[in-house]
C-alpha cells in the first residue's frame, strides 16, 4: 500500500508539475479594450483620449459658394483693382470651396480647465485673378491656435476688442465695413477675470502687423506736379487713380497693442466695451535712406461700443447686433476685416470730354511730409444687423454699415500737394469747368439682406445680396497722363460710385 501510494502522489506531483509548465507557456490574458467614452463635462460633442483624463472634440465645416459680380470670394465688392475698372479683365463670378477643421482640447486641473484649440481651413478658389485661366488658388489658413489656462490666452485667437459677432452681426458678407473684424485671429496675450453674475474684463497685448498697419503715408515727391495736365508725372497719376496718397513708410512694430474689454452677458443680451492703444511709427522721409530722419512716434486709439438684443417681440430666436466705434490714428479698428485700404472705381460721365468718372479714396493711420510731424486719421463707423426667424427652417437677416474716413486741415493739405490740386484745377479748366475740388475725406455705405434655409440640421442653403456705395469729397475733373491698367490717358470727372454684389452658398456643420 504504501508503494501505491508513493506512485500515485508522485504521478500527481508530476501532472501538476507538467500542467505548470504547460500554463508558462500559454499567453497571458490580454487586457480589457480601452473604449472611447463620452465627456459631458464640457457640452456635446467631447470625449476622452483613451487613457488620459483629456477630453477632445473635432468639428468644422465643408462649405461650397459662388459671389456674383465681385473682385473676390465672399462677396466682396467692386472697389479696386480690374473688378473697379470694370473692363473685361474681371470676373464675374468666384467660386470657392471650404474645409474647416478645428481640434478643441480641455483638461481639468487644480488650476481650473486648460484649453488647447486650433481651427484651420482648406481652401480652393478660382475666379480671384483677373485674367482666365491663371488662378485657381488653394491654399491652408490657421484661423486660431492658442492655449487658455488660469483667466490666460496665449496664441492666435479673436482680438478682446473684437464684437462677439466680429464683423458678421447677421451671419453675413465678410465685407461688411463699420467696425473691427479679426475673425481669423490675431496673437495676443491676454487675460479675463471673471466676476460673476455675467460680468467680465479682459486686457490683452496683441501684435499690429499685418492686420492693424494699413498705411502711413508720405505725401511728399509722390504726387502730381506742374499747372498743366502735360506736366503731370505718370507715377503719380498711378499712384491717384489707385487711391494711395503717398509711399507708405511704416516702420517695424516696437510695442504691441495695448487692448482692454468689459462685457455684461445676461438674458436679455450683451454689452461690451472695448478700447485700444496703438502704436503709429514711421520708417524715415525716404525709406531707402536712414540720414534722411523720420517724423516722431505718436499713438492712436480706438474704442468701440457692441450691443445684442434678444428676445425681442418680433419672434422667438430673433435678435439686433450692432456696434459703433471710433479711431484717431488706428484706422482699422474701425475699417476692419479682410478688405483693403485704398479704393478705385470707375463709372460713366456726363461731362462732355471726359472719358470716363471715378471714385478714389484711401484709408490710413496718418500722413506726414518730408520735414512734418504724423497727422493722425480719425474713422468712424457703425455696423448692425435684424436676424429674423421665419420658421424652424428659415430665417433672414437685414444688415448694413457706415463707415467715415476724415482727415484733419493740414493732412488735407500734405495729400492735396502731393495729389497737385493745382493739377485738378488745370483739368477743370480745360473741361470748361469751375476748379476742382480736393478734399481727401469719403464715405462709404452698405446695406444687404441674406435668407437661409436649413432643410436638416447642419445643413444650410443661403442667398445673399449688398448694395456698396462710394462716397467721395473731390469734385472736378482730373487730367490721367498715363495709362493705368486698362483705363487710357485722359479727362476723368471726379464722382461717387455704386455697385452691387451677391453671394450663394451652401454650408455643412458637423
């Protein structure tokens, strides 16, 4: 018995020494898939990066649209350039096709939420050159790429001065005058404090160039010469007819803006105020030469006052954005956005010799001469907008702006010298006409209205049409001695223009 034993406790002894063995060998249980989870700490549409307490979400847009009889894509009407001349070098319609992609991070710290958000978009547009067949453009934009954490923004983000609806109170044109508009973004360091009951203020350095340097004009050895329409130089007549009123000289950026916000969020809707400091520096009198010296730095400011009505008894979801500002040597604080800072449009003429009549104007920060101080630029302008909900599908908004560029006694006269107003006068003369009138101050007016139809959620079909009209102080006629872009030598009476422009546009959010 006790030798059966012994075998039968070995034999077990071994089994299990062989089934261990056996068991080394096996893989080991892999581990539970990591799935994707919901966040709803931050609204819908966030969830976690597996394995992190990180919560994302990825949206945009596609967005597929025409402009009708413009220069550019979204509606931006026919102002300068080809599409100002009107001549057969311009298109008639853009097209453009969209892809928006943003990333949108948060993290929960004992510091409170950090914030990541980066918003791009793909662009492909043809019908922007003014010849057939040369420009079908894509291109990559970074709107916004910062990072918030603890009250701070570092990074490309929409300026604190900015209206909450930026330059788009109806969801509108991007060429909406009247007001600030950096809805791509602009770097800034910045900082919020929050005070409860929907109060807050905000300070801010943000960087000038390339978005709030619209020109700083010299005035002097650019402009016309001579009492005869024969003495006048073509460079400058180029210069005219383009609206610049000089070289512009600024210099590079040496302080950033300066930027302060205080806004009230409540039911009924929002209040916000905002002003700004800005740096205005020249480069030199000639600035191809630094022996020639250069004119003191000065600054120039701007505020701006937003308000959102809601709730109003016209229907429900229905509200009234509008802003007004104004600026002293900052001029695109107030004409903001992607258009540009000079304007030339042609039109038909009645006076008897004259080619053709013609709007020029130019907005900056200031002028100076060679010798003078910077005379600063003063800008105003209003922009608002009626959004109107006829039904669950669609909806409608009136919107329209006013924008006024005003230069001082002594800027008038730097740019009527270099402009040569003796020049004008020589030309109404030779039309058998009063002397002309220079007076570098305009104008100009928009009003529009845009429909949409949203079948299904996120997805949107728009029409839209603006009225532009420019509103110029000169008077007269004036003698072109050489040719600019297609338009030929010759008498051109000085006179407001008028233009329209559509857009059509269908747009998927996700």
């Amino acid at each position: 018995m006790k030798m059966v034993k012994s075998l039968v406790l070995g034999s077990a002894a071994a089994l299990v020494a062989m089934s261990g063995a056996q068991a080394a060998d096996l893989p080991l249980k892999a581990k539970a898939v990591e799935y994707v989870k919901v966040c709803s700490l931050y609204g819908a549409g966030f969830y976690y990066i597996p394995g992190t307490d990180t919560c994302i979400k990825i949206g945009g847009y596609l967005r597929a649209d025409v402009s009708i009889n413009t220069s550019g894509a979204y509606d931006r009407p026919n102002w300068d350039g080809n599409a100002g001349q009107g001549n057969r070098l311009k298109n008639d319609y853009v097209f453009r096709s969209r892809q928006d992609l943003n990333i949108d991070t948060r993290t929960a710290t004992e510091y409170g939420v950090v914030r990541t958000y980066f918003d791009a978009v793909f662009n492909w547009t043809t019908g922007t050159g003014q010849v057939a067949g040369t420009d079908p453009v894509g291109g990559l934009g970074v709107y916004y790429a910062f990072v918030q954490f603890a009250g701070f923004t570092f990074g490309k983000a929409v300026s604190q001065f900015d209206a909450p609806w930026s330059g788009y109170p109806g969801n509108n044109t991007s060429y909406l005058l009247g007001g600030y508009d950096d809805v791509t973004g602009i770097n800034q360091i910045a900082y919020t404090a929050q005070f409860g009951n929907g109060i807050s203020a905000a300070i801010s350095l943000e960087d000038p160039y390339g978005y709030l340097q619209p020109g700083l004009y010299n005035t002097s050895g650019t402009g016309f010469t001579g009492a005869t329409p024969a003495a006048i130089g073509g460079a400058a007549a180029v210069a005219l007819v383009q609206g610049v009123p000089g070289t512009n000289s600024y210099a590079g950026t040496q302080i950033p803006d300066i930027v302060g916000q205080l806004r009230v969020d409540q039911a009924w809707g929002l209040f916000q105020l905002s002003a700004a400091a800005h740096q205005v520096r020249a480069s030199y009198y000639n600035p191809a030469n630094e022996t020639t010296g250069h004119p003191s730095d000065t600054w120039g400011y701007a505020v701006q006052v937003a308000l959102s009505l809601k709730n109003i008894p016209t229907g429900p979801g229905d509200s009234i954005n509008v802003s007004a500002g104004y600026s002293n040597g900052a001029a695109r604080y107030v004409l903001g956005g992607v258009s540009g800072n000079s304007f030339a449009a042609y039109g038909n003429s009645g006076i008897p010799g004259a080619y053709q009549s013609l709007f020029f104007g130019s907005s900056s920060d200031g002028v100076f001469a060679n010798g003078t101080s910077i005379e600063k630029t003063s800008l105003w302008g209003v922009r608002g907008a009626f959004n109107h909900n006829w039904s669950p599908y669609w909806s409608s908004s009136l919107f329209g702006a006013y924008t006024s560029i005003d230069y001082n006694g002594t800027a008038s006269n730097l740019i009527c010298t270099g402009l040569g107003a003796s020049a004008l006068g020589a030309a109404s003369a030779l039309a058998g006409l009063a002397p002309a009138v220079c007076n570098p101050d305009f104008n100009i007016a928009q009003v529009g209205v845009v429909t949409r139809w949203t079948p299904v959620k996120n997805l949107t079909l728009s029409g839209e049409v603006m009225y532009t009209y420019l509103d110029q102080k000169n008077s007269g006629v004036v003698a072109v001695p050489a040719a600019v872009g297609t338009k030929p030598i010759g008498i051109y009476e000085l006179k407001d223009q008028d233009t329209w422009s559509g857009n059509i546009r269908i747009q998927r959010n996700f």
